[in-house]
C-alpha cells in the first residue's frame, strides 16, 4: 500500500468520524427542539438576549454540522463559531464547558480534514 492511499483513508476515515459524530449530535439537538416544540415547558418566551443564545446554541451549532456534510470547511467553521458565541453568552459557565467540548470535537474533525484535503490540493 502506498503513503499517498494511506494518507487518502486516513482522511476519510476523518471525515465520516466527523460525519456520524456530527449526525448524532445533529439528531439529538433535532430531538430536543422537537420536544420543546411539542411540549412547551410554560416558561415565558425567551427575550430578545435569549433569543440569540438559542440562534447560537441549540440552532447554529445544528446547522453548521448539517452544512459540513456537503461543505465541511464552511460548516465546521460554522458550528465552531456558533458554539464559541454560545459560551461567551452563557459566560463560559464551568458545568456548560465540558458539554460544549463534547460538542466541539466534529467541528474540529471538519475543519483538520478540510484544511488538510486544501493542503494536498483535493476537494471535500
């Protein structure tokens, strides 16, 4: 086998690593809006601050990891950037930090395997 096909399918097993982890996140982060749709809790409606917490986070978090299954660069950035703005909303909170990393991994895994598909002059 030769490093040019082993570099080849290491960077697609990159890309469904961040593909499958991405889609789970992306079915649990569906489920959640679902449910919250369907059974509101009776809160007050969010604010106008609130508002953008949730653009930021469950929202765009679930669109940029569902943009990077065709456009991994743009949606891991996307994701990544959504989710950052989400802490600096919540105030980098210690308990939200540990979530949010789990949470990060696949836009990470989007944005190595395209930098990396851009280096060696392929498209993703």
């Amino acid at each position: 086998m030769s490093v040019t096909g082993d570099v080849a399918r290491a960077g697609r097993a990159l890309l469904w690593t961040a593909r499958i982890y991405g889609g789970v996140i992306v079915a649990v982060l569906a489920f959640v809006m679902v449910v919250n749709i369907i059974n509101p809790t009776g809160d007050a409606p969010p604010t106008g601050w609130e508002w953008f917490g949730l653009a930021m986070f469950p929202l765009g978090v679930f669109v940029g990891y569902a943009l990077a299954f065709w456009k991994p660069m743009a949606g891991g950035i996307t994701a990544l950037a959504c989710l950052a703005a989400w802490l600096v909303y919540v105030e980098f909170a210690t308990g939200i930090l540990f979530v949010a990393a789990i949470v990060a991994i696949p836009g990470v895994l989007y944005v190595v395997h395209a930098a990396k598909a851009r280096q060696e002059g392929s498209t993703s």
